[in-house]
C-alpha cells in the first residue's frame, strides 16, 4: 500500500528554526550565519568586527565547532557574549542547536548576532537556523573555482567576503574569476574583498552590516 | 557528511506516517532531491540502511529521484533548465533568474505492509 507524504525532509529543523526567529524578532536582533571552508577566516572576522563595532552596536556570537573552546575565547576576549556549540561528529549547526544556546544568552542586549558555523563548505547551507541572512567567507588559498565546486553555499548567500587579499601576489588566485564564479550561481551576492591582516575590506564590511541591521530594525529589509 | 541527519529525519518521517497506518513494514521510501542540496544518493542510502536497521523500514528500498536545477526568467519569463549552474536566461541572457527547482528534498511516498 502506498500513502502519499508530501513532507519536507528538514520540515522539523525548520520549525525550530521558525521559532528561533520569532525569538529574535522580539529581541531586535539581526542575526547572521556565517559559514566557510575550516581556516578561511571567520574567527578573525569576528575579531576584527568586534573591534571596530565597539561602542556603537552590540555584538553576541554563538560559535560552533566539532572540538575544542579555542573560537570562543578567542572572541570572548573583546567583552562579547560568546557561547561555544560543540557538536561532536556533526559537520554543521542545526536549529535545534542553536535553540538550546539562546537561553545562555542575554539577547536583549545584543543587536547582531553572529552564528558562526563549523567550518564546512557543504553542510552548513544545508540548515537555516533562523538567521537573517547567510554570509560565507572565501579566502585566497581555496582558489577561484570554489564557487562552481560548492554551488549549494555561493547560493544561498547575501555576502561573500573574500579573504587574505594579501596573499594574492603569493598565489594564481583571480579576483575577476572568482567574482564572476560567484555571479553565476548568484547574480544578486554582495562581495567584499578584504583581508584581517592588513584591514583592506573592513569598513566596506561594516557598512555592510551596519545598513543591513538598520533596515531590519526599520522593517526595511531586503529580499 | 549532512547525509547522516538527513537519513534520520527521512526514517522518523516515514515511522511516523507508517504507524499511524498501522503498517507493520515499510519497503519503499520515495524521496525528491533536488540538485542544489548536494545529496550523494550512495552515501544517503548507506546511511539509511544504518538508521533504519532493526525499525520496521530495515530493508526498505530508499528511491531518490534526482530533480535537476530549473529556473524562470524575471524579464521574458521563459522557463528553462540550469546546466552547470548557468543562471542566464537561454533565450534573452537576462541575469535575473528565479530558482524555480532543484532546491526540494521532500518525502513523496512510502509504500507499507
């Protein structure tokens, strides 16, 4: 006998994922998830986003790993609330996941939040967690061609920062290829070039994150 | 390795509607995958295969129909498929495309005992 289903495989990650932005939507936050390759740069990121947001927006972070706390002292050194998920074997932050952080976090007093995922070009696509948007980082040493091999992510991203500028004169990496990869899956991604060595990028970056936040308090928003 | 929670929600979803019919097996899974979610069909079903060991869906068959990218352009509004993520409009090279599939990962149907 067959009986006709119907039914969204992560029907019950988006549920949970539903309920975690109503949360934030009382709570005035802009949340973001932030994904990359292992290494790209998204705890520097967040290092250098701390520093330039200080005094002017408040930023929290729930950080996600397979071992270890090192991400999350490592931001917790600017005085940002920070709480480490470590999922074990999973390859990725769901929203059940990142529900059981959000009582360990006074989110009332907290205006972005940023959702770092376990570094992963794959998975963490996969699963909304709630997030306003999705933003990805891809750095110089992955390559140009990144954007054709792991379409799923360049997708389903409003941002790509493209990381370690500095690095280009050392490597084949093709600013022009890389920007129209990406364009090609995605016509409508914003992207930023910068590096959190020498600080290229970073107040493009917190322009960018600055009017996003604004227009989503103002009930703006984009698509 | 997504595929591994993916399997279980696939083998929750399935025990679900299977005992609320009072099945006492399930043999066939029918599930929809678009393109876009990077499924490995080999990987998936050898992940099923484990979840699903000593549940009444052992042994069940995982059917993955693979659903290719396709898209709609927001200028001429021809609708086409998308080879090689080539999100250009085939007929007026128009960049604004909306992702009409490939996107989905849906159960369809379950067949019982």
């Amino acid at each position: 006998m067959k009986i006709n289903i119907l039914q969204d495989v992560l029907q019950a990650n988006d549920r949970i994922a539903e309920e975690n932005r109503q949360f934030f939507k009382k709570n005035h936050n802009m949340v973001l998830n932030l994904m990359s390759s292992p290494g790209a740069g998204k705890t520097s990121l967040l290092e250098k986003t701390a520093e330039k947001l200080a005094g002017k927006l408040r930023l929290g972070v729930i950080v996600g790993d397979i071992e270890t706390t090192r991400d999350a002292d490592r931001i917790s050194k600017f005085n940002i609330p920070t709480i480490q998920l470590t999922t074990g074997t999973e390859c990725h932050l769901d929203a059940n996941m990142v529900a059981s952080a959000l009582p360990h976090l006074e989110l009332d007093k907290i205006d972005i939040l940023v959702i770092e995922n376990v570094g992963n070009l794959v998975c963490p696509a996969e699963f909304i967690v709630g997030e306003d948007f999705k933003i990805m980082i891809l750095s110089i040493p992955e390559g140009d061609e990144k954007p054709l091999k792991y379409p799923l992510m360049f997708h389903e991203s409003a941002l790509m920062l493209i990381n370690k500028t500095d690095l280009l004169q050392y490597t084949n990496f093709n600013l022009e290829s890389a920007r129209a990869n990406a364009r090609k899956i995605n016509p409508a991604i914003d992207i930023i070039e910068m590096s959190c060595i020498n600080g290229t990028g970073l107040d493009e970056w917190v322009s960018w994150l600055t009017a996003r936040y604004h227009e989503k308090l103002s009930g703006a928003g984009r698509a | 390795m997504h595929e591994m929670g993916i399997a279980q929600n696939i083998l929750d979803i399935a025990l679900s509607a299977a005992d609320k019919e009072g099945a006492s097996k399930i043999t066939r899974i029918n599930l929809v995958a678009g393109e876009l979610r990077g499924i490995v069909p080999l990987q998936l079903t050898f992940c099923f295969g484990l979840v699903a060991k000593d549940t009444m869906a052992g042994g069940a068959y995982l059917n993955i129909e693979e659903v290719p990218v396709s898209g709609h352009c927001n200028d001429c509004g021809s609708d086409f498929s998308i080879k090689e993520y080539e999100y250009v409009c085939p007929t007026c090279s128009s960049t604004k495309i909306k992702v009409t599939g490939g996107t989905e990962l849906s159960i369809r149907d379950i067949e019982i005992e």
